[in-house]
C-alpha cells in the first residue's frame, strides 16, 4: 500500500515522500503515483529533512572497485549486469526528485521537467527489477556501489555543479556505455533486457538534454561560458574522467554542441 501525501502540499515537498522511501519497489511507485498538477511553489525554502535518500538493506555498498566481474555467458552473470543497471535506475529516481526540492527560485518548467524525469526513472527500474525477477533474481541480489549520490553530496549547495556533473557527466556516461552493454546481453540471447535498453537510451537522451537545457540557462542568468565553466567545476569536484568510445549521435541529440563534443577525453 502507498504511503498517503499529505493534503494540501506542493510539488516540491511531495517529492520528500519518496525520496525518504527505503523500499525500492515502493519508491518507484510512489514516484510515479506523484501528482504532476501539484502547485509547485518554487520560490519555497524547504529545509532538508533528515534521511536522504531512502535505501534498503539490500544491495550492500561497496567501493566500485570491490564489485565482482561476472561472465555474460552465466545466468548470474547476466543477471548481476542487469542488476547493476536496475541499481543506476534506482539513483537516477532519487537524484531527480532530490533536485525538485532542493534547489528554489527556478522557472516551474524546470521541476516539470525533473518531476517527468522522475517518473521515467521509475518506470525503467520497474521494468528492469521485473526482468530480474523473471530470472529469479532480485534488486538487491548483488552488491552495488554509490558513485552516483556521492556526486550529488558533493553538489548539493550548487544547482549548477548539480546539472553540469550528474546529468551532464554521470548520466551522459550512460549514452556511451548503453549501446556496448545492449549488444553484449542480445549477444547472449538476453533480447528482452536488449529490448528495455533501447527504450531507456531512447529516454535518457531526453534527461540529458533536460540536464543540458537548465545548465546553459543558469550560465547564461550567471553570465558564465558553459564550456570553460563546466572544465572547472569538473576538477572542483573531482568529476571522474571521461573515456571513450563516445555515442556522438546520442549526445548531439541530448544537446551537446561540436565545442563540447570535441572537449570530450582531453
């Protein structure tokens, strides 16, 4: 059963809800229960609440370097790829929704925006946590690490280090590596995992355009060069280094300029 929202709330505090949910399962669908006709009050200060994000006991955390290398020609080889992925979905539902509360003072189009990301998120760690449980696994059957919300620690005081390091970066990183991962699971006869692979490289070019779009807006407000701003927050941060090879199609479709493109791996 779904948690009640409270009466009355905006959009930005609705999304607390899930965001604080430890269940996997719950926070996807309390995510995609989340009422998009919400008022949002965006200039509203909200003051962090403690617990973000929700997690379960399961998967344990662990250094990227900790997780074990499997052989696609296993099931549970397959299976703990696919978890791996199901594990970046489930991130990726926090992260949007952390940054609609987070974050005041933008255009109501902007937590629209984060708010369909959300959702979309959802959907997709729905999709992949079904297929694993159709292989007799579940979300949490594997070790996982942290990488992403570590990222979103380090730039929780800065909406732009926020959209120029996770949308820009981390998630953009998955354009690169999703076509690879796809061939490699349909390769080992995994064609329905192949199948919800490309509809989320379908969607996740549009999050990272979302991510594109209000990062040069916010330059743009803080009269700053997208490009030479995005190199210094990268090494704030200690943003981690892009290798290729690099989906060009993808990220010219999700926003990237030649500029940008042509930075990549230097």
């Amino acid at each position: 059963m779904l948690p009640s929202m409270p009466a009355g709330n905006s959009l930005r505090t609705a999304v607390i809800l899930p965001l604080l949910e430890a269940n996997a399962v719950r926070k996807a669908e309390c995510t995609l229960a989340l009422d998009p006709d919400l008022a949002v009050d965006a200039g509203a200060g909200i003051e962090a609440p403690p617990g973000i994000p929700g997690r379960p006991q399961k998967p344990e955390l662990v250094p990227h370097s900790q997780l074990e290398q499997r052989s696609l020609r296993t099931l549970e080889g397959r299976a703990a790829l696919i978890h791996s992925i199901a594990h970046i979905e489930l991130n990726a539902i926090d992260l949007a929704l952390d940054i609609v509360w987070r974050f005041p003072g933008m255009p109501e189009a902007f937590y629209c925006d984060w708010l369909r990301v959300a959702k979309e998120e959802a959907k997709h760690f729905m999709l992949l946590r079904d297929h694993l449980v159709g292989l007799g696994f579940d979300y949490g059957s594997f070790r996982a690490h942290n990488g992403l919300w570590e990222m979103a620690e380090k730039t929780s005081g800065d909406l732009l280090a926020r959209l120029a390091l996770v949308p820009r970066t981390l998630e953009a990183r998955g354009l690169d590596a999703s076509p690879l991962v796809r061939k490699k699971l349909v390769s080992a006869g995994d064609h329905r995992a192949g199948a919800i692979l490309e509809l989320i490289l379908a969607e996740e070019i549009g999050h990272v355009a979302i991510g594109n779009r209000w990062y040069r807006h916010v330059c743009a407000e803080r009269g700053l060069d997208p490009v030479i701003t995005y190199a210094e927050l990268a090494e704030r941060h200690n943003a981690p280094y892009l290798r290729g090879p690099f989906n060009l199609e993808a990220r010219r479709a999700a926003g990237f300029d030649e500029e940008e493109l042509a930075a990549l791996g230097r």
